[in-house]
C-alpha cells in the first residue's frame, strides 16, 4: 500500500510499504480521512514524539474492509473511526507490580510485546516496525496510523476502540472524533460550573474544540490567538470574546473583563476560573498563571517544544490547580468518546467548519507545511 514514511523534520515520503494483515482479532479499514494534529506538526518541524520509518496519523476515519474471524458487531462495510484515545491493551498485565497495585496496569513490564528478531524490519535494525511489537502500540503514535491507504485495529470491539460514524457526519468531520473526546475530557477535569469564566489560549483544532465543549459548561468563554481567521471562527463558533494577542495584551483585556485578583502574594492578575493553555508556547503559559484567580484551574493541554520558566512561589501562593491533559480523566476512555461522538453529531460541537484544507496522500508534505500557517489554516486533511 501507499503510505506517507515519516524520516524526520520536514521529511516526509510516499512509499509502498507492506499490507497490513490482520489477525482473527483485528479489522482492516480502508483510510478515507486523516487529520493533522497537532503532536504530529510538532515532529514535523522539529522532529521530535516520532520517529524515522514511522507512518503518523491518529484522527482517522474510514470504512471496514476485512473483519477477523473473531471480531464481532463489525462487518464489511461499515464506516467507522477507530479510537486508542486512553485505550491500552493490559491483557498481559501481572496484577501484582507496582504499577499494577496502583491502576496503572499500562505500565506493567508484562504488558506488551517484544520484536520478534526475524523478520524484514528487526533483521535491518527496525525493530520498532516488526509486527509482534507493533500489534500492542497506540496507533499513529507508535504502531503506524492514518497517513496511509489502510490501517488496522488489533483486537477490535465495538465501543471500546472503534466506533460507527453516525450517517448525518461524512469521514472528514468523523476523523475529529480523537481531538472531540480530548477536548471533552479536558474540559471536564477541569471541573466547570455555570457561573464561571473560561479563558482558551491558543485556537488550533484542539483549542476550539475544547472552546465549543467548555461553552456548554460555563457563562463566558474568552479566547486568545494571533490568527485573525481563528480568532473569526472561534467567534462564529460561540466564543464570547476573543482576543487577537498580535494587537493587545492578553493578560490586560482578561483583567478588565474579570477584575484584579488577590492572593497571598497582594494584589494582581486576573480572575478567570478556568484557563485552558492550548497554545504550548512558554510566554502563554506564564500569562495564564496571572490570568486564573486564585483557587483556580489550568489545565495544560498544548504540547511544549521548549522548557517553561514559572514562578513556582507565585503558584503556590495563588493556590493554583495545574492539571495535566494526560491524567486519568472522570470516567473511562471509551465512555468519553460516547458522548464527544454524540457532542458531534447533534452538532453542539461543529467541526466541519474547522475544515480549511484537503491533501490527497501524494501530498502530505503539502499538507503539513499549510498546517505550520495559523493565519491560513484550521485543520488540514489527509484524505488517501
């Protein structure tokens, strides 16, 4: 098949590569759409979270072509978006470990598998892309995903790790499933209530996913960015008030519009209940720490391709929750994606309008490099 092989920044190369085969267990879904997401622009531009020989690609959708034996409620056919959003295969896992005893079977030492030593790519060193490895790896982060004509999903179950696409959703707008269920849960650890005020800084595709979910939690939402077309879509999509930060001080407008905070260390800040940093760039996230009130939450989603200098005594004396993306969220996995899906296709989370480009697999180069413009792009599609 044809895939686009990841080698490194700014190198990306359409390959045949071999077929995936699917085992008893497993389903082999023709790709129909791949989104860009914003871990994978970061290995784009500096190489980092992937790996060379490596097919990206995580928000996918497409339609069931081959079904195992064993796989039930799936059959050809089906137009389907799988998820590994939280889903880890711990069939392996001891129950007796330390991270077992702790509800982290994921991290066992018996979970997963080891490459097998002889086939093509362990005898030529790439034993990352051996197939006793990859069966057990969250796909487009470590077993090879959507940028590519077919992908598979190993041990395959409705409603845990693949879902079926409601008929009003095309494959383009299904393949936002991954950054919807994000989205839903991230706002949701946030712990929202009705009369508070939300700040989202930064408006990728994750950011105003997260700014349309949090809108259904609280009384205002403000948003911050550079790019005048986010900032325009954010306000068509229902954000109170946006902030373009290329024209004025984020931290001031947010301060005028929620009041001067107080905490332990006097007087100063904003009072924001709730910022959700999308942006992963340092200086925003520093502002965030002024812009939240005190007792309030960050919960820090965007990815950092650089170290963050914080005054850790101004946190402390703000009483700030920091909130990791990647921390267990308030119910499980498959759960989430329930209900982001549901969120979809009610349309109280619009996607298609986050649709600003299309690639075919030939040029996902194309796409990547339209995906760096934040004054020109949204979302961008791989469509193979």
């Amino acid at each position: 098949m044809k895939a686009a092989v990841f080698y490194g920044a700014k190198d990306f190369r359409i390959e045949n590569i071999e077929d995936p085969k699917i085992e008893p267990e497993d389903i082999l879904i023709k790709v129909k759409a791949a989104g860009i997401c914003g871990s994978d622009l970061h290995s784009y531009k500096e190489g980092i979270f992937s790996r060379r020989g490596f097919v990206m690609g995580h928000e996918i959708a497409g339609e069931v072509v081959e079904v195992g034996t064993k796989v039930k409620g799936i059959k050809v056919g089906d137009r389907v978006s799988p998820m590994t959003y939280g889903m880890f295969d711990i069939s392996g896992a001891c129950g007796k470990c330390f991270w077992c005893t702790r509800g982290q079977p994921q991290w066992c030492s018996s979970v997963g598998h080891k490459a097998c030593g002889e086939c093509g790519p362990c005898k030529s060193g790439e034993w990352w892309l051996c197939e006793s490895n990859q069966r057990h790896m969250l796909m487009g982060y470590s077993r090879n995903g959507g940028y590519a004509e077919f992908a598979y999903v190993p041990y395959a179950k409705l409603g845990f790790n693949v879902f079926k696409i409601p008929d009003n959703l095309s494959y383009a707008e299904a393949s936002f499933l991954d950054p919807v269920t994000g989205a839903y849960k991230w706002v949701n650890q946030g712990e929202p209530k009705s009369w508070e005020t939300g700040v989202v800084t930064g408006l990728g595709t994750i950011g105003l996913a997260v700014m349309q979910v949090l809108k259904l939690y609280v009384s205002k939402v403000i948003v911050s960015d550079v790019s005048e077309k986010r900032l325009k879509l954010a306000k068509e999509l229902g954000a109170d008030v946006v902030i373009n930060a290329a024209k004025e001080d984020p931290l001031k407008k947010v301060m005028e519009l929620t009041g001067t905070g107080r905490s332990f260390s006097g007087k100063g800040g904003g009072c924001a209940d709730i910022v959700m940093e999308c942006s992963g760039v340092p200086f925003v996230l520093q502002q965030a720490v002024e812009m939240v009130r005190t007792g309030g939450r960050i919960v820090l989603v965007g990815l950092f391709e650089h170290d963050v200098s914080l005054n850790m005594n101004h946190i402390i004396h703000k009483q700030i929750s920091l909130i990791s993306s990647f921390s267990p969220g308030k119910q499980p996995g498959n759960v989430d994606i329930r209900e982001a899906l549901e969120l979809m296709a009610e349309g109280k989370v619009k996607v298609k309008p986050m649709i600003s480009h299309e690639f075919p697999l030939d040029q996902t180069m194309e796409g990547f490099e339209i995906q760096t413009k934040a004054d020109e792009s949204v979302k961008v599609i791989i469509k193979p």
